[in-house]
C-alpha cells in the first residue's frame, strides 16, 4: 500500500444471515456486503469490485466488519478495526470510516481510538 491514494474502512452492517434479512440496510443499497450469499446479493457488485472497476488506478482499499444496526460493537470487533485503522493511518492512508446509519457505531470507533470531530462540521 503506497502513500497518498484513499483507503477505505467500511463498517456496513453485516450480522448473521437470518438478521441481515431482517434488520441490514444492505437490500437498499446498491452494492453488496462481502459476506452475502450471491441469493442475498441478487446480482449487486461488491463495493470493492466496483471501485476497482471505475478507479482502478486509485488503490482504494475497502475493509469490512460485521457490526449490527442498533446494537454496540463487540470489544473484539473494535480492536481489529483500530488496528487496522492505526497501520493504515501510520502507513500514510488517507482513511473513511463508513457506517450505514451515519453515526452510532463510527462514532463508538473514533471514541474508541480517541479521535474527536471536527467541529467545522
């Protein structure tokens, strides 16, 4: 991974398969979740496969985690996107943290990485 192209930490939501029919955000969307079966992705590219299409020269990278809506992010959870956040940042990686509902649980991921908002925002 070079300096200077974004990289990307999507936080989609990904439980199990029984809950991600019934509670994930995923069916609006027009991407995929890497973790749907091709049923449950009715013919949806994965997010990454189409970055990789459209900017492939961008070297953008998208990491996944499985997270539920409404529910906190386990401890293990948190730590393994901390470490890949923290290599990332020290690699030189511009990083976007994503989450479908906007704030609960990337908020839960800067709090745990002891980030704070920017208040121009």
């Amino acid at each position: 991974m070079g300096q200077g192209p974004p990289g990307i930490t999507n936080h989609d939501p990904l439980p199990t398969r029984a809950q991600a029919r019934r509670r994930s955000e995923l069916s609006f969307y027009t991407f995929s979740g890497k973790d749907e079966s091709p049923g449950e992705a009715r013919g949806k590219p994965h997010f990454q496969d189409w970055l990789a299409k459209h900017y492939s020269k961008r070297d953008i990278t998208v990491i996944e985690y499985p997270t539920t809506d409404f529910q906190p992010i386990n401890e293990e959870t948190l730590q393994r996107i901390a470490g890949d956040v923290e290599r990332l940042l020290g690699d030189g990686r511009t990083i976007v943290l994503i989450d479908s509902g906007g704030q609960t649980r990337t908020g839960s991921v800067c709090k745990y990485l002891g980030l704070v908002e920017d208040p121009r925002t």
